[in-house]
C-alpha cells in the first residue's frame, strides 16, 4: 500500500472523529433529544466514517481521497467556528 494512502487515511479517520463528535453533540442539543438518538447518530456518523477510511484506502483514486480530506477539513473548521 502506497504511502500517501495510509496518510490519507489517517487523517480521515482523524477528522471524521472530530465530526462524530460533533454529530453527537449537535443531535443532544436537539429539543426532545433522547440518548438513544444520540447513540444511533453517532453509530452511523461512525459507520459512514469507517466506509470512507476503508474506500480510501483501497478503492478511491488518489484525487478523490485527497478531496475527502479537503472536505473534511473544511467541514470540521466551519463547524468548530459556528458552534
């Protein structure tokens, strides 16, 4: 495996942490929120997180994987800024 992959990989994984947090917290701040909505948020926010590392990391081309970096990253500063 191409180093650059596992680079990506890692920092997809690192920020798609910080916005499973985020969806977390976001859905408990929600009116009439319970802990289960909030686990089942996080559960496929984490889901859909570990998808995305796994098709990096093996099937996307390298600009799409860098692209879901970008992406990332700029989800994460945006939502960290408006919260």
């Amino acid at each position: 495996m191409e180093a650059w992959r596992v680079i990506a990989g890692v920092l997809i994984a690192a920020g798609g942490i910080l916005l499973v947090l985020q969806t977390m917290a976001f859905t408990r701040e929600r009116k009439g929120s319970t802990g289960g909505t909030v686990a089942l948020a996080g559960l496929i926010a984490f889901v859909v997180l570990l998808l995305l590392c796994v098709l990096s990391l093996t099937v996307f081309p390298g600009i799409v994987v860098w692209g879901l970096v970008l992406i990332l990253a700029l989800t994460s500063i945006v939502l960290l800024h408006t919260s």
